[in-house]
C-alpha cells in the first residue's frame, strides 16, 4: 500500500507565524530569516570555546594575558560582510562583550579592550562601516554578565566563581558601567539594528528551575532605564534577550537559544520560553557544535542539515542566527565558508520561499514546514516516505506546482478543505518545494 501522511485538523490555528513587527521600522527583521552570529574575542586564542575562562577554572590575572597575544591581524571585515551575504544572510550580530568582559571597539570605560592589543584596531568600528557599505544590518551582542569585574555582582552569581575576584564592589557601579559602553556602542557607530544581551540567567536559580522567572533575578538589572536608553538614542534599534524566559517590556523580538520556539529537544533552552504572539522570533544555533573557535570541532552540519533549520524556522515564522567561530587570526575557517556557500546556493534558487514569508497555517511537522506570502504557500517536503501527503488547507486551492521537482504532481482537495497531493517522481534530496497558489 501506498503511505499516507495524515495530519489533523488541530494544528489548525490560522497563520500562526506570530505577529508583524509593531515599528514598521522593523520589518526589515520579518523579511530576513537568515543572520550571521559571529563569537570572537580574546578566548579564541585559546581555541576551546567562548567559555575557557569559566570552564578551565583560569584566574583572571592569568586569562587577561591574552591581551597580549590576541592579534586578529588576518580580520578583513569586507570577507565577512561577502561570506554572510553570499549565504542569503540579511544581517550579522557581532559579540561587542562577552563574558570574558573584553570589548572588541575603543571603549573609554575599561582598558580591557581590543585597542590594547597587539592588533590595536577598532573591530566593530571596521565592521560597521563594512555593514553600512554593503548594505547589510549590524547587530551586537552584549554580555550583561562579566568574569572579572569586581562590580559584577560575582558573589550571587552561578558562573566565574573561581577567576580570582576578591572584593565585592558597588552594583550600581556595574549598571553605570553598562549604560556607558552601550551609549558608545549607539552613538559612535551609525546605525545599529539590533542589541542582543545575554548572561540574566547567571543570577537566577539553577538552570531548567521550574520555578524560573525574572523575578527570581538575584540582582535589579534596570532593563527599564537600559532599555529606554537604547530607544532613546537610536529609536529605532531592536532589543531582543536571550534570558531563556518570557519577553519583558522593551523587547523587540524574542531571541531561542539552540531550539526552534516552541520546541524542546534538550539540547537547547527553550523549556521555560512560551512563545510569543506579538513578537518577531529568533533562533540562533551553531553551525558545528561551538559558538566560540574551538580547535577539535569538526562536528559541523551539513548543508541539507542547515536549509532544513532555516526551513523549518521559517515555517514557524522565525529568523535563523546562525553562528560562526572565527580563528584567532580573524579568519572565518574554511569549513565554515565552505557550508555557508553550500547555503547560499540554496537560498539563491529559492529564498523566495523564506525571505519575507510568515510561517505557514501548519507549525513545522516531522515530514518539512509551510511557510507563506500573500496568495502563496510555499509546502516544504523535508523528509517523505511514500508518494503522498496529505494535509487540512483553510483555503481554497487554485493551482499547485513543484517549483523544483522534474516531475508531475497531482491534487485533490475535499470540502472539508483536506488535501491529498500525489508525487509520480523522486523528491529532491534536501527540500521539495510546492507552490500552491489559493483563490
């Protein structure tokens, strides 16, 4: 017998691709689906990941002798910007400051920077004028957490307890702090699309606490006066978080780490996430297993792996950000520049399937995603066994083609609105594209 997909009319909740961006400034976010993530800093040098510091038990004396030796002198911010773009990837967010508290510009608020290092160049300033020549938005990541300053509140934290920090010093200090580099960040840089912190959870209950919530947050973090900062100096910069926790007030759109919103696969954080109906979304994950540059990952995903995230992060009407760990000499590896070009291919033939689309009337399901644009549908068959599918369709049905499958395809739809479609040929090894065109 031939095998049926069956799917039941409960998924059914009209276009569930969440809610249109409330600043029609960014719309720009809902059209781009696809972003570079890009983890760099003084903790690639050391080529085992951006948490070195914290997992190696390393004291901070020792670790800030990296400023030393970092010297990125192969970075060509121009080969970045082409890299992302020759993969589809409408922006990129950059780590400003990670954990480490190393700030990768020319700060006035610490000496822990990348302008003193041999390198001594301003990375997010060449960066940005490279974004804004090429046309490509410039985000930055912005640790709120910090491993070596003494204002942090490190005693009440789950992380960096052992870099050697002695003294507990002022938390209003560290808040000042924050709100000094982020004014850098938005006044000397031209335009920036987007702020991504990260690094709340540190000073909350252990990790995947049912009883997680923001007000459990050992510390006040004034995302009030952070966030009004922001918007105040560039209105029309997003704000996303990546808490693992429902959004805040302030927040532009709503940041997943490692799965897909809605999803728990146990590999990523999204257990206390519920999914927002107002926001825009974002996924981000790694194009290996490791954020940051880590000498023996060579665990990287292939191309039908990564067309399948950005797939399938479409069709639940997300943005991929996707993660790059450039080497210490500020080159992007050749594995890495190799997956992206395979990507690039695929979404040069058929973005237009993701690009500007919301996610489709059916959330993602084992067999591929659907995703949509005014009167199109776009069924992406991932993973089909048998010559048929069969789904609900609350619409009515003008015409169905593949956009790219050399074969015939047939259609019958009820009056329920159930639709059979019938393959007579062999489906594309990574994606098979229908095109329903609906009255």
């Amino acid at each position: 017998m031939k095998k049926a997909v069956l799917l039941a009319f409960a998924f059914l909740c009209g276009l569930h691709g969440g809610a249109q961006a409330q600043n029609p400034a960014h719309r720009w976010f809902e059209e781009a689906r696809f972003g570079m993530f890009v983890h760099f800093g003084p903790y690639s040098v050391l080529c085992d990941g951006e948490w070195a510091l914290h997992q190696k038990s390393l004291t901070f004396e020792d670790y800030k002798k990296l400023q030393h030796i970092f010297d990125p002198r192969l970075f060509d911010a121009a080969q970045w910007v082409r890299i992302a773009k020759s993969a589809g990837m409408k922006y990129i967010i950059l780590t400003s400051r990670h954990h480490d508290g190393f700030s990768n510009w020319d700060t006035k608020q610490s000496d822990w920077n990348i302008m003193n290092t041999p390198y001594g160049k301003d990375l997010i300033r060449q960066l940005a004028d490279e974004c804004h020549k090429q046309g490509i938005k410039l985000g930055l990541y912005y640790s709120l957490l910090d491993w070596g300053r003494e204002d942090y509140s490190h005693a009440t934290g789950r992380t960096g307890q052992k870099t050697g920090r002695a003294v507990q010093k002022e938390w209003s200090s560290y808040v000042d702090f924050m709100k000094a580099q982020l004014t850098e960040l938005l006044t000397n840089y031209g335009e920036i699309a987007a702020i991504w912190f990260d690094g709340e959870w540190d000073q909350l209950p252990e990790e995947h606490d049912s009883r997680f919530s923001h007000e459990h947050s050992k510390v006040n973090w004034h995302f009030g006066e952070i966030y009004d900062l922001i918007h105040r100096l560039q209105p029309d910069c997003m704000i996303a978080n990546n808490h693992h926790l429902p959004a805040l007030p302030g927040e532009d759109y709503q940041a997943f780490e490692k799965d897909l919103p809605g999803e728990t696969t146990g590999a990523g954080f999204g257990v206390h996430q519920t999914v927002s109906e107002r926001m825009p979304l974002e996924t981000c994950e790694t194009i290996n297993n490791s954020w940051g540059y880590r000498l023996t990952d060579n665990s990287f995903k292939s191309k039908k792996e990564l067309v399948h995230l950005l797939v399938r992060a479409a069709g639940y009407g997300a943005n991929l950000l996707l993660n790059v760990g450039p080497k210490p000499t500020g080159e992007i590896d050749e594995t890495s520049v190799e997956r992206l070009k395979a990507v690039g291919e695929w979404t040069s033939a058929w973005g237009k399937t993701i690009y500007g689309t919301r996610g489709g009337y059916l959330k993602p399901q084992p067999w591929g995603a659907v995703t949509q644009q005014g009167d199109k549908i776009y069924i992406h068959v991932l993973a089909m066994e048998g010559d048929r599918l069969t789904l609900p369709c609350p619409y009515k049905i003008r015409s169905a083609a593949w956009l790219n499958v050399n074969g015939r395809l047939t259609w019958k739809q009820d009056k329920k609105g159930g639709t059979t479609f019938v393959f007579d040929a062999p489906l594309n090894e990574i994606d098979s594209i229908i095109e329903v065109i609906i009255k």
